[in-house]
C-alpha cells in the first residue's frame, strides 16, 4: 500500500504527516510530529532570518526527520513556506538546514501553493461539489484559485499574508488608532479591487477557506455565537463582530479568546481584515472551512493524484 510523507516548515511549526491511501478512505494518517517554531520572533525589518530562527530551523527538521519511521516510512518531501521562500537571505537558510541536517529544503512558488490547495479541496468536498473558489491566507502571501475541474482554472497569490500585513501596518498587532485600521481596511480593498480577473464566487458554486486564519477566526465566531456546529463556517457579519472584538484586545489577550492561538494572536486582526477584504471582493458572503491544503495537496498527488493540466490554466502571481 502506498505511503507519502511531507515535513512543511512554516513560521509556527515544522510539521512532519506520513499518509497512505486505503478504498474508501481519502487520506489515512500513519504517522504525524509536529515541533513548534516561533520564527516571526527572528526575522529582522526586511524579512531576513536571523541565526537564532535559522539555529531553530535546523533543530526542528532533525527531530522531526528523525521521528520518521524509516524502516516503514516513504521518503518525505520536504518544503519551507513564505516565512522561508521570501527571505532575502533564503538560499543560505536552505543551505544551512542542508548541511546541519541532511534534508535539503525546497520552496514551493505561491502559485504552485494555490494550485495545491485546490486539488485538496477539490478532492475533500467531492467530484459532484461544482465549481470551487478556493482562499488560503497565510503568513506572507494569500494564495486564491478557482475552477470546475480536478485543477483550477487560475490561481492567484498576492503578498497579503497575515504576518506581512502585521509588520507593515500593525507593529506586535496593536492598533495605534481608529484611523489606522480604516487606513488598512482601505488599503486592502483598493488593492484587491486593483487586481486584473480576480476569481469571484460563481452562483451555485462553493467558497473553501483553506487555512489556519480562517478556520481560527470561525472557531471565534461560533463561540461568540454559542453554535459550536457553526466553527465549520464563516459569514461576513460574524468577521466585522471579530474585527472590532479583536481591535479592541491587546495582542497579550486575544491568544485567551476562544479558537484564537496564542502563536497566532498578534497577526489575528491583521487575518480577519483581510480575510473580510477579500471576501468582500470576491462576493463571498459566507466560507466554508476546509481541513486541507498545501501540504494535503502534495500528500494527493504524491498519491497519485491528477497531475497539472499543461494548457487551459492560468497562472498569475501579483507583488
């Protein structure tokens, strides 16, 4: 029985997940490590990693490839997100991992992210789902692709990620005043607005929110809402009710708020303004959440799942 294994190194884990596939069942986990990174904490003012997040890189990767169960285990593919692929001084984080640990990083373009996320979602809601907008905001960039078929039509990713908006607007996530949030909140529509063939939800057609932003923020929502069922949605009047709780929370107390990590409190605000934005310019009245993504996508077609089609697709990434 066939096995797949990926090790995806972002900015508040090095998570390692060994899969195999089974009749009946989509993905079987076999085996799952995670070690906790804080690299957001290692990054100087123009992106780059410092030694002591590239020290921290270095560990996490041993441990966790160390933790796989080789002598049953597939080979692993392993890969850095934008807190990596983005840095000015990447090629020499890479190297060092490399050296320290034996396991050679690879970056995954944001287009490539996209075009993942939506064979995951794809295969997570069903043949029968229709046409799919698929929304994954992550740290440095937000990735969006849209299609009918078992690839997406286009894919999108644009360098809105949560963590890129704190810095640049939301220094350690506090709100310096009104005026600055409406300053942000204009920002980010103009921008999307700005955007040549930005996908829109078709009717009939389902809206997937593929990430931890969005999954925390409707875990948020339906407690506020005392709907625990609800966690699997989210809809635009419950993300302006989190905005204004979430602006009015020191960064210190939002990670107390329920479905909101503390790892991921200080770049919360900056997650559901942007996930409002784009909703809103996208005509998404309502997300639903879907568990799968990036590295979900990797495990299908390591699984063979359907390759990228060679024409028909459009590929755009916007700076």
């Amino acid at each position: 029985m066939r096995q797949a294994g990926v090790l995806d190194v972002g900015c508040h884990s090095a998570l390692l997940t060994v899969v195999r596939r089974r009749p009946g069942a989509v993905l079987e986990p076999v085996f799952s490590r995670k070690v906790r990174l804080r690299l957001h904490e290692t990054l100087d003012h123009k992106g780059r990693l410092e030694k002591a997040g590239v020290r921290s890189v270095e560990r996490a990767v041993a441990e966790a490839v160390a933790a796989n169960p080789r002598t049953r285990g597939p080979e692993v593919f392993a890969f850095a997100t934008s807190v990596i692929r983005d840095a000015p001084n990447r090629d020499a984080i890479i190297a060092s991992v490399a050296r320290a640990t034996g396991t050679r990083l690879r970056v995954l373009t944001g287009e490539e992210e996209a075009r993942l996320a939506y064979v995951a979602a794809r295969e997570w809601a069903g043949p029968a789902a229709g046409p799919l907008l698929v929304l994954d905001i992550g740290g440095g960039t937000l990735e969006i692709a849209a299609g009918t078929g078992d690839q997406p039509d286009s894919v999108l990713s644009l360098p809105l990620g949560a963590r890129r908006i704190t810095r640049d607007w939301l220094p350690g996530g506090t709100v310096p005043s009104a005026r600055r949030l409406a300053e942000l909140q204009k920002y980010l529509h103009q921008y999307l607005e700005a955007v040549p063939d930005l996908p829109r939800a078709e009717p009939g057609g389902r809206v997937l929110a593929c990430s931890k932003t969005f999954e925390q923020l409707a875990r948020l929502a339906a407690a506020r809402g005392k709907a625990p069922r609800a966690r699997r949605k989210l809809a635009l009047p419950q993300l302006r009710v989190s905005i204004d709780l979430l602006a009015g929370s020191k960064p210190s107390r939002r990670g107390k708020l329920p479905g909101i990590s503390h790892h991921r409190a200080e770049q919360s605000l900056a997650g559901a303004m942007i996930a409002q934005a784009l909703m809103k310019a996208c005509g998404a009245k309502t997300v639903e959440i879907c568990p799968w993504s990036t590295r979900e996508g990797l495990l299908l077609e390591h699984l063979g799942a359907p390759q990228p089609h060679t024409s028909g697709s459009r590929s755009r990434q916007a700076s």
